[in-house]
C-alpha cells in the first residue's frame, strides 16, 4: 500500500497547519505536494510563503513560524488522521495511535 507524506510541526511554540485559519488551508499546509518537496528540500520560509501565495492568493494569511521545525510523517493511504497541537507541538493521531479503553 501506498504511503502519504504529511507535514508536521513537533516543535514547542508555533505550529504549522494547526495554526492556519480554515479547515481548506489546515488540509493544504499538512498534505499539499508542492509543500512536501520544499519540506524535502528543507526550502527558507521566504520560497514557502511564495509558493503558498501562488496557490492561495495573497489575502490568505499564514504563520511562518513553525516551518523551520516542519518534518514529514507517512501513513498509509486512505488512514484517517488529525493534527493536534499543544503549545505549538504538534504530533499525528490516526486511529492506531490511540490507546482505546473499552468499558
């Protein structure tokens, strides 16, 4: 099965999807191929936010602060996930990675 690259940002004080403004904008900055190359090439946050504008328009806003710390995850395509985050640390949650109780 094909594995999907998702962008995360698991540095404390700004976090990089979680922090955008739509859901749309949320499900861009984490899975968008372009953003997985520069995450790749670990590109400047200057070529990001190009790249970002060209797709997105320059009315949309996005916080640059957790790119420098952004990493790739793979899951297997078709696996449900979340990005959450706590004080900009953010970390993926797919239904695996939960420690279900049962009552």
């Amino acid at each position: 099965m094909e594995d999907v690259p998702i962008l995360v940002s698991p540095g404390y004080g700004a976090g990089w999807s979680t922090w955008a403004e739509t859901d749309e904008h949320k499900r861009f900055l984490c899975t968008d191929p372009g953003l997985v190359d520069l995450a790749k090439r670990k590109a400047n946050e200057t070529e990001v936010e190009e790249y970002i504008t060209s797709i997105l328009g320059s009315d949309v806003y996005v916080y640059m602060g957790g790119w420098t710390q952004v990493i790739i995850e793979y899951i297997p395509k078709g696996t449900q996930f979340s990005i959450n985050s706590y004080d900009g640390f953010e970390y993926l949650i797919t239904p695996s990675s939960i420690d279900w109780m049962i009552s």
